[in-house]
C-alpha cells in the first residue's frame, strides 16, 4: 500500500526535538514525598502562639516518642499551617546562612538537617490528605499553595551565602576526615542544590523559580484531574445478566460500592485499577468491558475540564526547558545523571534489548487469544479490552490454573499475618496492634501495629495500614514514611505506612485479592520494612534519599517470598473450610508464573519508553514495532501528545498524517499534511503526499494534478517526478471545474 512507503520514509527522517519526561527532582514539596521527622524535645525551636491553635505547627506528642495529631487536624488548618511552617523554615535558614565563622560540617550541613522540622511534620499530614483524603477544599488548598511551596523550595537553593557555605564544606580538605555518613549527607546537599540552579546567574534563577512554580500548578492539576476522572466516571450494572462471569466476592464488593453512590440494588465498576483490572478479566459482557476499558485509559483525555492533553504539553516544555537552563541536552539527561544508567542512550539500550523480544511474544499470546475466540465462535478481533479476559482463558487451557481457583485461598488479612510473620523471619521484627484510640488515624479503616525487636522487646516503630478504596484516595498501592529513624539528636524511631485500594466487601466477609495484588502487597510492605529496619544517623540519608536504583531492591526482594510454600502452607488458607492452598494448585501457580510475561513487559516497557527518553529516540521504535504489526491506530496513539507538544515538527505532523492514511482517514490525513505544507512551502515531498491522497483515495484527479505540479516545481527531478509527470499525462484538463490551491485556505 502506498501509504506504507510514506511512513518508511517519514520514520527514516524522524527530526530530534529537545523534551523529555520525568517527574521534579529537587527539593520535595511536602505533598510529594512524605518524608518527616520528629526530633526529642529539646531539638525543636521553641512554640509560639499559633501552636495552640494550630495542630500542624505542634510538636507531636503522644506514646512512641510522639504521634502525628490526625485526630486533631481539619481542612481549615492547612493553609495557615503551611505559611506558618514556611516563615519558621525561612528564620532557621537565614540563621545558618549568617552563621559567623568558617563554614564547617556542625555548623552548616548538620545545621540543616536540624532545620525544617516542623516543615517537614506538616508534610506528613498534608501529604496523607492529598494522598487519601482529597477533599475540594483541600483541593483548593493544594491548587493555592503548591506554588508557594515551590516558590520557598527555590528560595532554599538559590540562597546564594547558604550555598557557599555548603560548596566550602564541601570542597574542604577536612571533608576527608568526616565519617562516610557524613561525607556522603554533604555530597547529598551540595548536589541537590547544584541540581536545583544553586549556580546559575540571577536571570536564570528567576526563569527556574518562575518554571517550577508553573510545573508545581501543572502537577497539582494533573492529578487531581485524574482522580475527578476516577471518581466521576463508573459503569453501572443494572441486571443479574451484566454480572456474567464475574466471582461472587467482586459483585459483594461492586453492590457495596454501588449503595455508597445512593445505588442501593444495582452494581458499579468504579474508574480504578482495583476495580477495572478484575472486570475486565471475569466479565462475559464485551461490551461492558469496552465501556469499562474506555473508561480507565481514558483518565484525564476527555476532551472536557479534566482533560490534561494540553497540561502534559506544557509539562513537556518547561521541563525542557528547564534542562536546558541547567546545561542538560534534555529532561532525561537531568534526571538519569546521578543513577546507574547514567544517561537516556544507555537507558535506551537496555529497553530497546528487552522491547524486541517482548513484542515477538505478544504477538503469539495474541495469537493464543485469537484461537480460543475462534473456537468459541465469538467472531472478533481482540482489542484491549479483550486481553485480560482471553488471558485467563488461555491460562486455564495451557496450565489448567484458573485465578478463580486462587482466590478463596487469598484472604486480605491471612496475607498480612503472612507478611508479618516474614518480617519476623527475615529481621527478627514482631507486630502487636495497637489498641484502639491510643493512636489517632485519619479514617476509621486505618489500623496500627506497634513493631518491636523480637527477642529483647525493643520498640522500633509503628506500622500504619490503610487497605481500602473510598472517595478522595489516589489509586494504586503505596508506602508512606511518616517519621524517619534517626540518632542525629537522639533516638528517633520510625513511622510507616502501607495504603492499598481494595474493594470493601461485606461486613464481616474476608476481602479476597488476586495473586497479583497480593505479589504487590508483599512488594509495598518490603519498602514499610525498608524504613522500619533503617540505621542512621541523618534522616536524610533515609529511605527516598538512598540511591535511586535501590530504592525497590527491598521491595522486590520481599515480595519473593510470597509464593514459597512457608508462607503460603501457613497463610494461604481457604476462607471457607481454613484449607492450606493444594500443593497441585501451587505447582500450577510455578509452572504459570511467567504467563502472560510478553504482555506485562510491553505494558510498562511502552510506558518507560513513552515516559523517559527524549522523543526522537523514542518514537522510531515504538512506531516501527505497531507500524510492522500494522497497529496503526495504536502509532497516532503513541505520535499525537508528541505532536501535540510540538506542534510545529513538521516531519512528526507528516508521519501522523501518513498514519491516518493507513487507515483510510483520508480527509484527516490531508488536513496535516496542509499544515505541513503551509509550515514548508518549499518541502516537496508533503506536495507528492497530498496529490498521491487526492488521486487515489478521493478521486480527486484534477486537485492532485495541481499538487503533482507543485511537486515538480520544487524538485524537478525529484524521486518522484516520473510518476508525477505521468500522471499528469494521464490527465485531461477541466476548464469548467478549476483547480483547487495547491495550499489550501489556513484552518481555523
């Protein structure tokens, strides 16, 4: 087809463009990283007024050498907390910046650590309402303040006498007599802020902070333009025959959700994972797995308020520009600096490596999909919201292991104990709940375990558990570090937290979860016990300040002992008759484990590819592989929001216009390629294009000729100007039907 050998030759001539994606990587703000610390009494600057009125700007008090006050907080609070909090960090800092004397480790980078303090309980507080209870008002509060944060974050780094202070430590010939902690907390500060624009000249410190300030209001709209997505669009299931096919335990979970809305009677898949991902497998409805499907992938592109299209453009934008400010080719550059990758092109090796031989089994599990529709007489093509359904009927052909089989043995709770008890193996950890009410909690779902060292009772921490969906909480599954350990100023202990999204069922009936999910609370709880088993002096050396690919090594690690037979003999009981899982079923589940791998890879694979490399290396290989498969459609997936951030690549915009000629889109294909050709006047090929389009899709044959004509004019000897002479021969004039403009009238 001739438009195949368009995009040969568009693919060939991708342009580079300079943006790249990644989340801020300097100082967090406090609704992004949870990271606070409570020090002892005698390390926090003294009270005032505002304390006894404010929650938030009060010194934890309470059991376990203090408590966040959640009990205590309201929405009305966070606003004059913030600003509060703010003023107390600007006053520490500007004391460290006016130090008198050289500046020294004690005096300048342990001083800062000690700063902040009260900024950074603030954070726990906020960053659990934004996370799990995102009301509108505290919507408006996050919309309001986010830039300010930010704003007070730059002012941080660009503090020029507090900087030279932590440059002269750093560069000290003392510095090699520091302990390794230390010398490592120093490299920590003086990158941060070298990263941050510490150094730029004043013009560019300005262009950074005004940057910053508008990606904090991009991000803080993002989201929560996701989570209105999330709570505002649902299938309902109005009959006995929507629920075909679906496990009991997800229609006890979907009637629940269904009478929190004021359906009483009826069923909702709520627009979140734990809710789509289950549907989509056990649901016979095809059509109701399309809506659904639409629905989740969907978030944030509906074209109306929460739309974030235009957002993720001007994300782009600034982020490439702010690269640029700090001397990085790209976004990308910045952000893979200080990891083991090192650079996108290193980055890109790895993922092209891994990208080839996962699609080749796609394409074969695809293949294994499209059979069992065949033989079932369904007469379709799979699509995407097939995939899961097919998979599980394939899984159960191949492996005779149906998911439905696992489940009763997955008790939500027998799977904590689970946890618990490999956290008593592995570190010599023991959980006891707390009593009810000795701690606040910020919703009455959450419960807290008291984590001692199991044989001399030492405490170590505490554990906070908050398991089920509800209006207001972000999707996903995550860990939240509270309070980090520290010995800086004394002991500190750690406070942790784990927060899933469950479906609630029934009162009183166990919540049974898909191996899957319970692969992923294995993996959040290893990051818990990250924090709770940390041993350091500094804080900020805890955790999230770790190097970068570290980070899920103890994670990943932990949730490799889910599927031994320890845990699962003892945890993996049947909720009905106590039964441990089948050791035939458990042979089932090893000989399954790498199903559906092609399909899970390319999943993230296409979102790492999409999400961390600059466009010009990326685009090549994603097109290449759907354009070979003939995905053309999922091709304008993958080019339009690169299109849409770089509006005048004209090359791209020609690849896009080919891509819907693919698929017979002819009228939309000719109205790119008249940007182009409006953009490049003198660029002959989109004239070839256009009259190739107009001759043979639109019959067209006195516009094409005009188009053929222009061709010529430009590039009279052009690889195309035989066939364009040609066809022109072949042609008779029209005296009563001119030709339309070679460049048609500019779109409105």
């Amino acid at each position: 087809m001739r438009t195949l050998v368009l995009l040969g030759a568009v693919l060939a001539a991708l342009s580079p463009a300079a943006c790249a994606t990644s989340h801020h990587d300097g100082p967090a703000a406090p609704h992004e990283k949870p990271m606070s610390t409570t020090p002892p009494a005698d390390a926090r600057p003294a009270a005032d007024a505002n304390d006894a009125q404010n929650p938030l700007l009060a010194k934890w008090t309470g059991p376990y050498g203090g408590v966040p006050p959640f009990d205590k907080v309201k929405p009305e609070h966070f606003k004059p907390a913030i600003e509060g909090a703010i003023d107390r960090y600007r006053k520490e800092i500007d004391a460290i910046a006016k130090t008198p004397g050289a500046p020294t480790f004690e005096n300048t980078i342990a001083a800062l650590e000690d700063a902040g303090r009260t900024y950074r309980d603030l954070d726990t507080s906020f960053s659990v309402w934004t996370s799990n209870l995102s009301t509108p008002e505290i919507q408006a509060v996050e919309r309001e303040m986010a830039p300010k944060i930010a704003a007070f974050e730059d002012e941080i780094t660009q503090n020029e006498p507090l900087f030279k202070r932590i440059e002269t430590v750093y560069q000290s010939p003392d510095k090699a007599k520091l302990s390794p902690e230390q010398q490592r907390l120093t490299w920590v500060y003086y990158t941060r802020f070298v990263r941050s624009g510490a150094k730029l000249d004043a013009a560019a410190k300005k262009r950074m902070a005004e940057i910053n300030q508008r990606l904090a209001t991009l991000f803080t709209d993002f989201s929560q333009a996701v989570l209105k997505d999330e709570e505002g669009y649902f299938v309902t299931l109005e009959t006995e025959a929507d629920l075909k096919g679906l496990p009991d335990s997800f229609k006890a979970g979907a009637a629940a959700a269904a009478e929190t809305k004021g359906l009483k009677g009826k069923w909702i898949i709520e627009n979140t994972r734990s809710a789509v991902e289950p549907f989509l497998t056990y649901s016979d409805r095809r059509d109701l797995r399309e809506k659904v499907w639409k629905n989740f992938v969907g978030r944030g592109d509906n074209g109306d308020k929460n739309d974030n299209n235009a957002r993720i453009a001007e994300i782009l934008k600034l982020r490439a520009e702010r690269a640029k400010l700090l001397g990085y080719a790209t976004h990308a550059h910045w952000r893979l600096e200080d990891t083991m990758a090192k650079t996108p092109e290193k980055a890109m090796e790895l993922m092209e490596a891994v990208w080839k031989p996962a699609t080749a089994r796609v394409r074969e599990e695809v293949a294994d999909m499209q059979a069992v529709a065949n033989k079932e007489g369904a007469k379709i093509t799979i699509e995407p919201w097939d995939y899961r359904y097919y998979a599980e009927k394939v899984r159960k052909a191949k492996y005779d292991l149906d998911e439905n089989d696992v489940k009763p043995y997955l008790q939500l709770e027998k799977l904590r104990e689970g946890m618990f008890w490999v956290a008593g193996e592995l570190f010599n950890l023991a959980f006891t709940p707390v009593p009810e009410g000795e701690v606040p909690v910020f919703h009455p779902d959450v419960r807290v375990w008291e984590v001692k060292n199991k044989d001399t009772g030492k405490h170590i921490g505490l554990w906070y558990f908050d398991p089920y969906a509800r209006p207001g909480k972000r999707s996903g599954a995550w860990m939240s570090l509270y309070r980090s350990q520290e010995r800086f100023r004394g002991e500190v202990t750690a406070v942790v937290s784990n927060n899933s999204n469950f479906i609630k069922g029934k009162p009183g009936e166990p919540i049974l979860i898909s191996f899957t999910d319970a692969t992923t609370l294995f993996h959040e709880f290893g990051h818990a016990l990250h924090g709770l088993t940390s041993s350091i002096n500094y804080p900020k050396l805890s955790l999230y300040s770790v190097a970068t690919d570290y980070v899920e090594f103890p994670s990943q690690l932990l949730e490799h002992w889910l599927p031994t037979p320890e845990v699962l003999n003892k945890f993996a009981l049947h909720h009905k008759t106590g039964a441990p899982l089948p050791q035939e079923l458990l042979a089932k589940i090893e000989k399954a484990k790498k199903f559906n791998e092609g399909f899970s890879t390319v999943e993230y694979l296409s979102a790492a590819l999409n999400a961390g490399a600059p466009p010009e290396v990326v685009l090549p290989i994603l097109l290449k592989a759907c354009i070979a498969e003939n995905r053309f459609r999922a091709a304008i997936a993958y080019a339009e929001p690169h299109l849409t951030a770089r509006p005048s690549d004209y090359r791209l915009r020609f690849l896009v216009a080919s891509l819907h000629a693919s698929i017979g889109e002819t009228s939309t294909a000719l109205e790119h390629l008249a940007q182009v050709a409006r953009s490049k006047p003198d660029y002959a090929e989109v004239q070839y294009a256009m009259a190739v389009l107009l001759r043979d899709a639109e019959h067209d044959l006195v516009s094409a000729d005009a188009h053929f004509r222009e061709y010529l004019r430009l590039d009279p000897q052009g690889r195309h100007a035989e066939e364009a002479r040609g066809s022109l021969l072949r042609t008779t004039p029209v005296e009563e039907a001119p030709a339309k403009p070679a460049t048609p009238a500019p779109a409105t």
